[in-house]
C-alpha cells in the first residue's frame, strides 16, 4: 500500500489512464497568461493574478530586498510560478514537481547564493561582522560564529525542504482518502460514502490554500534573508 502511494510522485511512473497532455495543456496555459498583457482589452481574471502579485510585491518594499536590482521581479515571478505548480499537482494524473526535493532546492539555493555572494563582493567585512553578535564575550567568539555559519548555510535546505515536505504530506493524505472511498463504493453503506466524499471535497479545497500558503512562506523567507545583505 505504502508503494502505491509513494509511487505516485514517480513521474516516470505508468499508471492506468496516466493523462501526461495535462502538462502540455496547462504549459500553454502558462504562455498564454504571460502574454495576456499583449492583447487589446485586459480580461478580468487577470486581475487575481495582479492580486498575487501585488501581495508579494508589498512584502518586498518593506524589505532591504526593494535597493537589490531585479530583486522584485524574481521574487513575484517565482511566487506565481510556486503556485501554478502547487495547485497543478492537485490535478488528478499530474506530476506534482513541487513535491520533490529536487525541484524545491533548485529554486531556493540560487536565490540564497546569489545573495551571499552579492554581500560578500559589495562589503565582505560587514558579512564577516554580522557573524558574530554583538558583546558576546570574548571566549565564546569561536563557537557563535561556527553556530551562525552552520545556520545560515542550512537555510536553503530548510528552505526547500519545507515545502517539500508540506506538499508531499498533502498529496499522500489526499491518495489515503481517495483509497478508502473507492473501496468505500463496495463495501460500505452510503452514508459512510457520503462522510469520505466530503472529507475528500474539503481536504481539496484545504489543500488549495496550502499550495498558496506555502508559495507566500517560500518567497517571505526568501526576503527575509534580504534584509541580512549589507546596505
């Protein structure tokens, strides 16, 4: 049983009515909404797309992020991508890329290390400073700054390893539930139906607004980590 549900974030994985043109379809989806800013007349359901961004966009202002050239425009970038991602993994027979440790480390480690790097090239000595906390006493010094080091390289694993893992969790409940209510066809009676089908609608729905969320804690603790570059 276990292997059935694991299996299911195989994407080589061939499964009974296994509908992979759902990935294209939606991948022209993606092309067609980034271009919708070319069109003659705006449609309205652009307008919750502009909403999503303009919430990722005010968290950035109020950060050291908003002087880091370009910084914005990724930031709100990949805050829509994370959440076309999440929510298409929902999708029956879709790949869920998000839920894999791959996919989510790949997203943060850039980002982290492009600002590491960017502080320690545009002012070394106040990285180097901000290692240690200020009147720490003298014979602690070695030990704080090894503790901050290994913390601050441990962020982009943490980073990714969080939304892998709350994505992964959603997606083997949602598998566990959806079990129990076909074999629930059978051989339960139909209000014991009726409760799994509920559960199933609701935890749907509970799991959209995970797939948001955790895009939004993603990109926040991305800017957080700005406000640490050296002004």
């Amino acid at each position: 049983m276990l292997v059935d549900i694991f299996s299911s974030f195989d994407d080589h994985n061939q499964v009974f009515m296994s509908l992979y043109g759902l990935i294209w379809i939606f991948s022209l989806a993606i092309v067609l909404l980034f271009s919708s800013s070319f069109w003659v007349k705006v449609p309205r359901w652009v307008e919750v797309i502009y909403l999503f961004k303009e919430t990722i966009t005010s968290q950035v202002f109020r950060s050291f992020g908003v002087n880091l050239g370009g910084f914005m425009g990724v930031v709100s970038g990949l805050f829509l991508f994370l959440i076309f991602m999440n929510l298409v993994g929902l999708v029956p027979y879709v790949f869920s890329s998000t839920s894999h440790l791959a996919v989510s480390f790949s997203l943060g480690f850039p980002l982290w290390l492009s600002l590491i790097v960017s502080g320690a090239v545009f002012l070394p000595s106040s990285v180097i400073a901000a290692l240690l906390p200020m009147g720490a006493p003298a014979a602690l010094n070695p030990f704080l700054v090894l503790i901050e080091t290994v913390s601050i390289m441990a962020r982009p694993i943490t980073l990714s390893v969080r939304l892998m893992a709350n994505m992964s969790a959603g997606h083997i409940v949602l598998t566990l539930i959806g079990n129990y209510l076909t074999a629930s066809l059978f051989f339960l009676p139909s209000f014991s139906v009726l409760i799994l089908l509920s559960i199933q609608v609701f935890y749907t729905i509970f799991e959209f607004g995970i797939g948001v969320i955790q895009a939004y804690i993603f990109c926040l603790l991305i800017t957080l980590y700005s406000d640490e570059h050296p002004h």
